[in-house]
C-alpha cells in the first residue's frame, strides 16, 4: 500500500471531519437550531424595528401558542420516538413494557413486525388527538388572544392572521407523527440536514417579506406556507428511509396501547406542566401587564427557548441510541454516552445564556428597537432557574429510557409549586417574581427529584455525577451572573 502524501493525508483528513460532522447528530440538530437562531438574529429585529408593540405582542402569542399546540399531543411524540428505537434495537412487542428490568439482552438487528405495528398504532392516535388538540388551540387561543387584539389599531388583518395559523396549525402536529418516527428509527442527522435547508429558505422569505414592508399577515402567510411544506418533507424523508412503514395498518394494537398509554399520558401531564406552564405565563402575562412589558417578556422567553434548545442538542440527539442500548443491555456505554451528553449540553446552555446577557440589550439599543430587553439582575435571575430546570430534565429524560415515566409527578408538581409561587412572588417583586419562583421551585424539588430517580436506576452516585457535568458550568454561570449585575449597576 502507497504512503499518502502530506497533502493527500490532509485531504483525507478532512474529508473524514466532513463526514463525521455531516452524519452527527449533534452537529446536524445543532446546525438545524442555528437556523433557528439566525431568524432571532435577522427576522426578529426587523419585525421589533418595524412592527408596533401592540403588534409584537401578537406575532409572540402567535409563537408561543404554536409552541403550546406541540405540547398537546398528550406526550405521544416522546413516547412513540422511544418505542421505535426498542424496536430498532430488536425489542418484541412484549419487550416494551419490560425495559425497566435489569437484565442483559444480546443485540439484534431491528424489529420489522414491533417497527410496524407501533408505527401503525401512533398513525391511528395522532389522527385523534391531533384533531382535538387544534379545536383547544383554536377555541383557547382565540379567547386568550381578544384583549392583546383589542390594542390593535386595525385588527382585521391580525384576526385573519390568527385564523391562517389555527387552520394550518394541524399539519404542524401530524409533522410530529413524521419527526418522531424519524428520530425513533436514528435518522436524526437526516432529518435535520433538511431542516437547515428548509428553516434557511422560511428565513429568507420572513426576511424579503419585512423588507418590502409586508405586515403581520403576509408574515404569518409565508411561515405557514413552509410549516405545510415542512410536513410534507418530514413525510418524504420517512417513506424513503423505510418504505415499509406505507403498508402499517392504521390501527390500535393492544400490546402497544397498554404500554404506550402510561407512558404517554403521563409524559403529556409533564410536558404540559412544565413547558407548558412556562410557555403560557407569556400569554397569562399579556392580560394584566402594558404592551411595552409583555414584548420585553416575551422577547426574554423566546430567547431562552432557543438557548435551551441549542442547548438540548448534545444529549436529546443521543436519545435514539441510549434507547437502542437499553434494549440491548449494555448499560455501561449507555451511562458513559449520556454522562458525555449531559455535560456537553449544560456547558452549552451556560455559554449560551453568558452570550445573551451581554450581546443582546446591546444589540436591541443598536438596531433601535421599539422594545426594551428585560432587567439584566431579570435574566440572570432566568438564566439560574432554567438552569436548574435543564439539569432536572435532562436527568428526567436519562431515567425515562427505562420506559417508567414519572415526568406527571416530577412536572405535575413542580407546575403547582410554580403557579403557586409565581402568584405570591409576582405580587411581591413584580415582573421578576415569576423567573424567581421558577427557580426556587426547580432547586427544592424538580431537579432534585430528578436526579434521584436517575442515580438509582442505573447506580451512579449523584454528588459525584454532578461535579463531573453540572459544576463547571453552574460556576461558569454563576460568575458572569455576578459581573453583569456589577457591571451595569455598579
């Protein structure tokens, strides 16, 4: 065999990074939210520079109720996603209800007949659930959205605006049906290289659209046009990857439904009172606080959703795989890979949050915004307890591979402590009583909780586990928190 030239051993080279970056699932769900990044950096300050507050409010609501509907499929999507990778990892529709069971399984290829039956299963329950999640959106969304319309100068368009999105809003949660099934079956990397492509050209257009002037209408009616684009592509990916999947009969199959139905009801009270909650004090917010303050919260949330997003990516993109290997029982490279992905993903959040406190109210003073950023002590405040909530729910994520859902409980409880304290410390210190609850809440239990649960399922030892992922970047956080609050107010 030939001895490579330097400069061919620096092609090869490269062309193997490529390669490896090109199938990552990290890598490619963090190109697909750095798309989703660009929009904040390029569509959102036009639409703050262009739109009036009462206006911005209306395009955040918009947002945040499309990001409500996604928590109404009542935890299907998560449920369905890990039912599929057990069965890409050779589980028989009896393995699925026995994966919390410590014992070793030899690995197999994937499963045809459990890949059919739970995919046929998902297609019949989301036709379902799908259709009354919309009628809730459309009838909730509606009466949430009267008093912010009412501070319109002209609200005939926003209405219209409004009934573009509830119309189209139930191709977004059968796209859910597509996405799932892709990441169940470890398409991640796929799946998210055409989402770059596809998050890029809505991009484009929301940005041709404000810099011809185009208002709120013509905005929402590029969006949808690529949310309907979107789940079509999701569909397509599907199909080719495994044709197959055409011919699942759409239909209940009992061994799945008594499975699924713990799991998912249980995920879907999570989701709700968790994201849910945090998602709907926006729209909660709107009806008691001036236009001007609800913008800035809402600005405020709709960063920090995409900062834990980004965040996410390292350890939510391995979940497909940490799933295969609970099927197959090799626990010890399950628990290196999700240590691994657990720290990458808080180092992640806390430079994320870092960059946010210092870049964007300068940003927003540059571009000449017509809304102000949230108080720095306010995001800082954020920055902690969507810490905290990170580190609870990435250890509740860990813990669910063995398919013993307790999110209704870590949630569900956590969500009543917080509606709770949110009420008593809003009336206390204001606007940043609600981030200060959050984070009360999420260190006495959520996280907590969390990491218990974890620790005993798959022996490690918590106080060990966390010095090795979550202090550095808590100090990280911490410390920054501390100099932007001295350096703006000092």
């Amino acid at each position: 065999m030939e001895a490579l030239t330097p400069s061919q051993g620096v092609r090869q080279k490269v062309k193997h990074l490529v390669d490896r970056l090109w199938n990552s699932p990290t890598f490619t769900t963090w190109g697909s939210l750095a798309t989703r990044l660009m929009s904040v950096m390029l569509v959102l300050p036009l639409v703050l520079v262009k739109f009036s507050p009462g206006e911005i409010v209306i395009w955040q609501l918009f947002a945040t109720l499309s990001t409500l509907l996604l928590l109404l499929d009542f935890g299907l999507a998560p449920t369905f996603s890990r039912m599929l990778a057990y069965a890409n990892g050779g589980a028989s529709l009896a393995d699925l209800s026995r994966m919390q069971e410590k014992r070793d399984r030899q690995p197999s290829a994937a499963n045809p007949e459990t890949l059919l039956t739970v995919y046929g299963t998902l297609r019949w329950l989301y036709v379902r659930c799908g259709l009354f999640a919309v009628v809730l959106l459309a009838a909730g969304g509606t009466l949430a959205l009267i008093k912010p319309m009412g501070e319109l100068a002209e609200a005939g368009p926003a209405w219209l605006a409004w009934v573009l999105v509830a119309s189209t809003s139930l191709a977004a949660i059968w796209g859910q049906v597509y996405g799932s099934a892709l990441q169940g079956l470890n398409q991640v990397a796929t799946m998210r290289r055409w989402e770059i492509l596809t998050a890029s050209g809505q991009i484009a257009c929301s940005f041709v659209v404000l810099m011809l002037d185009g208002g709120l209408l013509a905005l929402v009616i590029s969006n949808q046009l690529w949310l309907l684009f979107n789940t079509w592509r999701l569909r397509r990916l599907l199909y080719t990857f495994m044709p197959a999947l055409r011919q699942a009969p759409s239909t209940p199959h009992p061994d799945v439904m008594q499975s699924l139905w713990p799991a998912a009801w249980r995920s879907g009270i999570g989701m709700l009172m968790s994201n849910g909650i945090i998602q709907f004090s926006g729209v909660m917010y709107s009806q008691v606080a001036p236009a001007a303050e609800v913008a800035a919260y809402l600005l405020a949330l709709r960063i920090m959703t995409v900062v834990t997003q980004f965040s996410a990516a390292p350890f939510y993109s391995k979940l497909p795989r940490l799933a295969e290997l609970q099927a197959s029982g090799h626990r010890d490279e399950q628990l290196a890979l999700a240590k691994r992905g657990l720290s990458w993903s808080l180092w992640v959040y806390a430079l994320g949050a870092v960059a946010v406190m210092f870049v964007v109210p300068l940003a927003l003073r540059l571009t000449g915004s017509q809304v102000q950023f949230v108080s720095e002590l306010f995001w800082c405040v954020m920055s902690l307890a969507f810490f905290a909530e990170r580190v609870g729910a990435l250890h509740i994520q860990l813990y669910s591979l063995t398919n013993h859902i307790v999110w209704h409980i870590a949630n569900g409880v956590t969500g009543v402590l917080l509606i709770v304290l949110a009420f008593v410390f809003y009336r206390w210190q204001g606007a940043i009583g609600l981030p200060l609850a959050m984070l009360v809440v999420n260190l006495a239990f959520y996280s907590t909780y969390a990491i218990r649960h974890s620790s005993r399922a798959f022996d490690f030892g918590a106080l060990s586990f966390q010095k090795g992922t979550s202090l550095g970047p808590l100090a990280l956080l911490s410390s920054m928190s501390a100099l932007a609050i001295h350096w703006f107010h000092g």
